[in-house]
C-alpha cells in the first residue's frame, strides 16, 4: 500500500475530556454523526479486504480512500490542522480565531 496524494497533514482532535489525538490523515469528512478520517492510498484487492474503504477511483480500482479514525461529533471539543506537534499531550499549536 502506498499514499497516492503525497504525505498526509496532520490533524489536533481535543476531545471533551481535554485528551488529545494526533492523527494523520489526507482529510475528513462528517458522516452519520462522526467525523470520518481518510487517507488515500493504492492498494491491492487483497489489502483492500483488510481495510475500511469508504471510496473508490473509478478508472483506477487499485486507489481508493480508506478510513483511519472514526471519532463521534459529541465526542469532539476541537479539531484542527495541527501547525506544530503535540508537545506531553497538549496542543502547541498557535490560537486560530475562527
């Protein structure tokens, strides 16, 4: 398996609790009231068995999107685009006014 759309970003989950989750994924979307991590890959039909894929490239079976974390809206306090690396569990990352 193989990353199709170069190297994934990386995102900061703030749970409610005030836990942290680093993950790296190619983009999320919200679906049936989480949001839904991806990545987009090539993999074999054999790997693609093995895995969550949520999308396929039609003219090319071999790319698809494939999941990588399911986290519940209600579950989520903040979630962003993660400028700098977690530093002991927190976010280091500048404030972004929204």
């Amino acid at each position: 398996m193989e990353f199709t759309a170069g190297a994934p970003a990386a995102w900061h989950v703030t749970l409610q609790s005030g836990a942290l989750i680093e993950l790296w994924a190619d983009g999320y979307t919200e679906d049936e009231g989480a949001y839904l991590f991806s990545l987009l890959v090539r993999a074999t039909e054999a790997e693609q068995a093995e895995l969550d894929v949520t999308a396929r490239t039609p003219a090319d079976p071999s790319r698809v999107a494939i999941t990588v974390a399911r986290i519940p809206l209600s579950e989520v306090r903040d979630l962003h685009t993660a400028a700098l690396r977690a530093v002991s569990g927190r976010c280091a990352c500048p404030t972004v006014l929204v």
